[in-house]
C-alpha cells in the first residue's frame, strides 16, 4: 500500500453542512465529501483491492467507489483532515488479516467441576418436588 498514492487518488468536494449553526452552515460549505475509487486504484495491489472489498463491501458502492464524509468542524480544512485520516484508518484496518484461532483442548477439572455443579442443581430441584407417599 502507498499512502502517498492512494491519497493522491482521493477526490475532496466541498458541500453545505446540514444541521444547526445558522448563519455560517447557510453561507459557507464547510462539508467534505471523500470519494475513492477502489477499482481503479492504483496504489493499491490486486489483493490489497480483494480484502479491501470483502471487509469495506457495505460501505462500497455498487460502483466499489468508497465515499466518506465529514462535517464535524466549522473549517473545511479541519474537516478534510479529519476524513483524510478516518480513510487512511479504514483502509489499513481493512487489509489487516485476522489470526487464525487455533482450538484449545477444555481441561478435565473444568469438565468435571461443571458436571458437578450441575449434579448440585439437579439435587436442589430434586428437593423442591412434593414427596411422594
């Protein structure tokens, strides 16, 4: 993966920010959109494209264009900070590959402490039923 790259690729749209703030949400678009289009990436290998697809695939379009959006700030150069980074995040966290779990074999004392304690339960409603006469 080159970083310099894959964000040389991005492109930035600047959009009106929704929500409260009067008079500065109504004259300045304060808003970035990141778009990233996976496909034709080409900081990118064609594994890296695969996982990132099977790990991102509900936040792909159909299009495999990845969109990000931020408006958290009152400054546009704040906020595409902000989603330059929450990409560059995403994207290394998707091509982590998770490790294997490897299954463990249950001690014997767990198994029998809990077939004990379900003996102990089993007793104590066993005392709980009317007696028979």
């Amino acid at each position: 993966m080159e970083t310099e790259k894959i964000v040389s690729e991005v492109s930035y749209k600047a959009v009106r920010s929704s929500g409260a703030g009067g008079q500065n949400v109504n004259k300045v678009s304060s808003k970035v959109v990141l778009t990233f289009d996976l496909k034709n990436s080409q900081g990118l290998s064609e594994a890296e494209k695969l996982l990132i697809n099977s790990n991102l695939f509900s936040r792909l379009t159909l299009d495999s264009i990845l969109i990000l959006n931020c408006d958290e700030d009152r400054s546009q150069f704040r906020n595409k900070e902000i989603v330059t980074k929450r990409f560059l995040d995403l994207i290394k966290k998707a091509l982590v590959v998770p490790k294997e779990r490897k299954p463990t074999k249950i001690p014997k004392s767990v198994i029998r402490k809990r077939i004990k304690n379900k003996k102990i339960i089993s007793e104590v409603k066993k005392t709980r039923k009317r007696p028979e006469f």
